[in-house]
C-alpha cells in the first residue's frame, strides 16, 4: 500500500502522543443552564469551540491541559445538550424534517428516539491504515440508494439491538485493549446524539472515524468539530441530477461540498468514491477536480468494488459491474487532477 501523506493528526492520536478530539472536548469546562434557549447554548458553544481551536491548534499541545476525567460541565456535555433539543425538531441531516423525535415522530430516516445497530466487530477490510477498525454499523440511512449493498440494514431503522452509551462506552474501551486503531460510527448521521453520549462514557484515548455519507445539516456540523478526527466520507456524484435518480436526494453538491469544505478546516479526510458503471464523466471527473481544487490535502480512495445490489436493476446502466476501460480511465481521470494522496 501506498502509506498516506495527510493522516499525521490521526496516527499521533493513534499512537498515545496526543488527545482524540472528544477528549479535548470534554476537558473544556463551560458553564450553562440545561433549560437556556437552544440559540443561548450556541452562542456558549461558539465561546467553547474557541478555547477548543486554541487548543488544537498547538503543534505539539501541552497534554497537561487536558484533563483526561470526566468534568460536569464540559464542551462535550453542552454538544450532547444540544442534540437533544435539535432531537425536537429534526434536522441532523439535510432533509430537515423537523420532527419531534423524542415524542415518537418518524422522518424521512424512520428513527425515534432510540438508536439501533445492526452489528459492532474489528473490522479488517476498511482503508489499511485504519484496520483493525472497531466498526458500529448503525440501522437507518438518510439515503435511499439504489444500489445499496448494506439495504438490510439501511432500509430498517428499528432492526438490531439497542445501544446504551454507557455500556457501549464500556463495548469501545474493551475493542481498544483488543487492538482496534479507532472506533468507526458507520452511517451515524441519525444517531448524532448517541455518538455524542456514548463518547462521554468512554474511557481510552482513540481517534473518532466519522463513516458518513456526508449528507448533515450545518448544525451536525457545528457539533462534529471538536469530535471527530477523521471523516470517512463518501463523495458519490459529481452533479444533483445523479443524486436525486440513485439515493433520492436533492441539492445534493451544495450539501456535500459546504460539508467537506467544514470537514477540511477541522479534521482530516479519507474520501472514499465508489466508481459507478456509465458514471465517469458526470460522476467521477467531476469529483476529481473540486476535490483537487477545494481539498486537496485528503486521503482519496478511489473504489472499484461495485456490484448491482437492491434495487440496481432500476437504472439499467448501473446493473453491472465496472468494465476494465472503466477502470483504467476512472484512474487517468483522478490522476490527471495531481491529486497526491491516491488510494486504489
């Protein structure tokens, strides 16, 4: 493998040299009221975050100042507050669908209040430097692709077992001291507030993968920074129209390139592109150059593994695998960007 060139935040947390996101986070004492308006806590959200960047932006942070317990009052305890209230009228996720989730109201992903997850292993078939990954694979999705290979799951937001933060907590430490790299919350964009709750109960210091299709609300993101280290993050079309005939989804470019631009100011990137048959010049080539443009310093995982699942049957130029010439000039594509950090 070809050894990544953007991912030295992620291999020193790897590593023990420095503190995960979270836990920078949870170090950062804030004092506010649990029954404040949702726009007071932002406005002591955006003082945290402040303390947060300073932090952050130490090269060689003087782990001293981060507190390694538990503080009653932390940044982290004020993100998880503000899930909550966000949780009464949805919008974590683009389509806004501004239900009350904590009342038993379903949107457009079909989750209430309680998150699912259909299994939680060391995964060894993730990106090289990130296995063994400790991967959860949430029920749900806020997509509803055609082609989806994981459609058991994602078409059944109440399947699988329920997740406790403090015993999932309890799950992360225990795959940390059995060799996992990260923990890797797959499909999480539903499950926000979860991720953020079961964070506070873990214990071990260990880079927080966000396996996403990237599809948040600008609010998500807010509460991402500060959390996440890496962003696993699918870019799957080059255009809306694309979007909208294969995961039903609209304004599709505006939502994930505001979402990866956000993501490259505070994180590192992995970007996975699965390449789809008949997709290269509307999809592919299109992706290549704004990446290469507007992030270039990323992880780029360009993807052969497509194979016809679900409901593919439904676009006929998708219902097949890649052609050897697909391949080849999705590769010429991409390298012709001068994209340096290429992962095949």
């Amino acid at each position: 493998m070809n050894e990544p060139k953007f991912l030295d935040r992620y291999s020193r947390i790897e590593r023990n040299e420095i503190s995960p996101a979270f836990k920078i986070s949870n170090s950062i004492s804030l004092e506010f009221n649990n029954d404040a308006s949702l726009e007071d806590l932002w406005e002591v959200h955006t003082q945290g975050m402040e303390k947060y960047r300073k932090i952050i932006a130490d090269p060689i942070p003087d782990e001293k100042q981060i507190d390694q317990g538990y503080n009653e009052r932390s940044l982290l305890d004020l993100k998880i507050l503000i899930s909550e209230r966000i949780l009464e009228k949805c919008c974590f996720c683009e389509r806004r669908c501004g239900v009350n989730r904590k009342k038993g109201q379903v949107g457009y992903c079909g989750l209430k209040y309680i998150s699912k997850y259909a299994s939680e292993f060391l995964h060894m078939g993730e990106e090289p430097e990130l296995v063994p990954s400790h991967t959860i694979f949430f029920t749900g999705c806020v997509f509803s692709c055609i082609y989806c290979q994981n459609w058991t799951i994602s078409t059944c937001p109440h399947c699988g077992a329920v997740i406790i933060p403090e015993d999932f907590g309890k799950i992360i430490d225990r795959r940390r001291n059995e060799g996992s790299k990260n923990v890797n919350f797959v499909t999480p964009t539903p499950h926000l507030h979860m991720v953020l709750k079961t964070l506070k109960h873990v214990n071990s210091s260990i880079p927080v993968i966000w396996n996403s299709n990237m599809y948040h609300s600008s609010e998500s993101s807010k509460l991402l920074e500060g959390v996440v280290d890496v962003y696993l993050a699918d870019f799957k079309y080059g255009n809306d129209k694309c979007a909208s005939k294969l995961s039903n989804v609209r304004k599709y470019m505006l939502v994930i390139q505001r979402n990866f631009k956000n993501a490259y100011d505070n994180s590192e990137i992995i970007l996975r592109h699965l390449v789809l048959p008949g997709h290269l010049e509307c999809c592919t080539h299109p992706i290549a150059e704004w990446v290469s443009e507007n992030i270039p310093y990323i992880r780029f995982n360009l993807m052969f593994q497509y194979t016809p699942h679900h409901r593919a049957h439904e676009a006929p130029e998708i219902n097949r695998i890649l052609t050897p010439d697909e391949k080849k000039r999705a590769i010429e594509i991409v390298s012709q960007q001068g994209i340096e950090d290429l992962l095949i």
